[in-house]
C-alpha cells in the first residue's frame, strides 16, 4: 500500500482554494456579461420605440445585434427541429419585445469581450482545479474519487470541463452564471461538509471497478447538471413567452440573453440522452462490482435504490418526451426532479442511511 503524502495534499487543498477563488472571478464576469448586454438590448428597443415604421425596425435590431444576439439565426421564437421528440414546447409569438438569442445556439459576429475573459478564466479556474484533483491523487497514491470530498471535487472539475467542451460546440455562455455557480457550490459542500484527509481506501473500494464506476458516475452527472441548469432557464423563459404572448410586461429582460424554451428544452433532451447511457453503464457496472465484492449483483442497498430510481426518472423523461409528447414544462420538471434525486442520492443517502455504501460518507 502507497504511503501518503502530507505534502501533497497540502499542496491539493491550495489549489483548491486558487481554483474556487478563479470561479468566483468568472462567476462575476458571466454575470456581468448578462448585465451589460441586456442593457444594451434594453437601449436598443427603447431607441426603436422613439420611432415609427421602417426606422423603429431597424434600430431593434440594431440594438439587439449590440448586445451580441444572432440576428440571422432567429431572434424571435423559431422552430426547432422536426420530429416526435423535437416538439414546440411553448406558445410561439413575435414582434420586438420577446426577442431571444439566436435558436441554433451559434457564436455571432459581435464581440463579447466580458463573455471571453469569463470563458478564460473558467479555462484558467478549471486547469487550476484539475492539478488540485491531480495532485490529492498523487498524494493518496489511488484515483481521487474515494470519499464525498473527492467525488464533489472531481464532479465540479467535470463540470467545468463539460461546459467547456460544449462551448466550442455551441454558444452556452449564458449558461455560465448558473454552471459555475454550481461548480462552486460543489466546491464549497466539499470544503465545509465533506472535507476528508488524505487516507488509504477501504478493502471494498480497491478494485479497479473504482475508475470504471465512479468515473462515469462523474461524466453522467456532470451532464446532468448541465442539463439541469438549462431546464431551470427553459422554465423561467417558457413563463416569460407566455407573458409577452399575453400581452403582459416583459419582467425577465435578462433572458434575452437565453434561446427560447424551444431550443433550450431540445438541446437538455440530447445531451440527457448521452447522460443516461452514461448512468445506465454506471448502474450495470456497479451491479458487476457489487458480485465481486460482496458476491451478489444486487441487495436492496440503499445507494442501490436510489441509484435505480435516477434510472428509472431519466428513463421515464425521455420515454414521455419522445412518445408521450410530454413537452415544454412537463420535460423540464421530469429533468429536474431527475437531478434533485442525483443531489439526494449523493447527499442524504450517503450521510443518514447506513448500508455497505456507507464508507463513501464524510468519514472517507
């Protein structure tokens, strides 16, 4: 067995700290990028309401193209993409007031240059954070995710890199305020609640199963919280449609900065798709590690249950969205009761119910 090395894990919790305090910067920075444009989308309808015909149209859009919107990819509600899964989820409507961001989610010709020194510092914050994971591996001689500390600070720095990939994919940058927020909540549980020394594993945990499993347990919630952050912002803009197609005052200006509900609930849908081949590998290679550690595949171990219930929720949402036609409001709240049984699973289940799970609790 490895000797453990203090240094190291001294070393770890430093970087840590300069990874949380990189996130709180960028955290800052997304929210400020939300605040400045819509600010100046704000200006730009203000301006186009000073004026009549030909001349209003043209200063919206002027205004909206300012504050970095796709003007050619659907500033107002446009359809997503056909299909039995791909269904509008909300009343569409036109005209100045319910503008949104481009629907394909592309990167436009405007600079956003908050939005860009957030992106790097996320870049910077996530580097920073991977060497404080690598080096707590190194320091404990094993894979470092073998307690809550260790899963909560290995899942934000998955997190954190997953939105990173899917920015060079799509233009998620409004998803950075909620994304990073999460990432530092994570950081934050796992520095006050669930902080564990550096330790040896437990006999049951030292199997190579440990990379298997728990690695894609981490990717698949990873894509979860993603998912999550969209289904929360597919609620709130899904609201603000039906207010403005009402005729009603705009209360929610920021989302201009967000695609409509349409495109949000489309996206959260595939990449749930993904996450769920994830978790069902996660379940199916735990029931293999669970016979040759304790010589049965299943035993009604709460961790067990509850690893199946997520199953069984994610495996319903994408079985009602695809043929039921639950759409829009429906989907995003299957998406989110999917994600708080992920939460409960990880938290109350590991600190209040006993089991042969029990090891992965604060204790280490």
């Amino acid at each position: 067995m490895p000797q453990i090395n203090e240094g190291l894990g001294v070393l770890s919790e430093q970087f840590m700290l300069m990874a949380a305090l990189a996130y709180v910067v960028a955290f800052c920075a997304y929210t400020w990028d939300l605040v400045t444009y819509n600010k100046a989308i704000r200006q730009g309808l203000a301006a186009g309401a000073s004026q009549q015909g030909a001349g209003a149209h043209q200063l919206v859009g002027a205004g909206a193209q300012a504050a970095g919107l796709e003007a050619g990819s659907g500033l107002g509600l446009g359809a997503g993409p056909e299909g039995r899964g791909e269904r509008p989820s909300s009343k569409t409507h036109s005209g100045s007031d319910g503008i949104t961001a481009g629907d394909t989610m592309r990167y436009g010709r405007q600079r956003r240059v908050v939005a860009r020194v957030a992106v790097a510092l996320t870049v910077v914050a996530a580097v920073v954070h991977a060497l404080a994971v690598l080096f707590r591996g190194l320091a404990a001689g094993r894979v470092p995710w073998g307690n809550m500390y260790e899963f909560c600070t290995t899942g934000g720095l998955a997190v954190a890199v997953v939105f990173l990939i899917v920015l060079t994919r799509r233009d998620l940058r409004f998803l950075g305020t909620f994304v990073i927020g999460l990432v530092l909540v994570m950081l934050t549980a796992a520095s006050v609640s669930f902080w564990t020394p550096v330790g040896h594993l437990v006999p049951a945990l030292q199997s190579y199963w440990l990379v298997i499993h728990v690695s894609i347990a981490v990717l698949s919630s990873a894509l979860f919280t993603l998912t999550f952050a969209m289904s929360v912002l597919q609620l709130l803009q899904s609201r603000r449609e039906a207010a403005i197609g009402g005729g009603r005052a705009d209360r929610l200006p920021f989302m201009r900065m967000v695609p409509n509900a349409l495109s949000l609930e489309n996206l959260s849908y595939r990449i749930n798709g993904i996450a769920f081949v994830g978790w069902t590998l996660t379940l199916m290679f735990g029931a293999i590690w669970a016979e040759k550690a304790w010589g049965r595949f299943w035993g009604w171990d709460t961790k067990e249950v509850w690893t199946f219930v997520i199953w069984v929720v994610y495996a319903g949402y994408l079985h009602a969205r695809a043929t039921r036609g639950w759409t829009g409001t429906r989907a995003a709240w299957l998406s989110i009761v999917g994600y708080l049984c992920v939460v409960f699973n990880f938290t109350i289940v590991n600190i209040y119910f006993s089991g042969l799970h029990s090891y992965a609790g604060v204790g280490g």
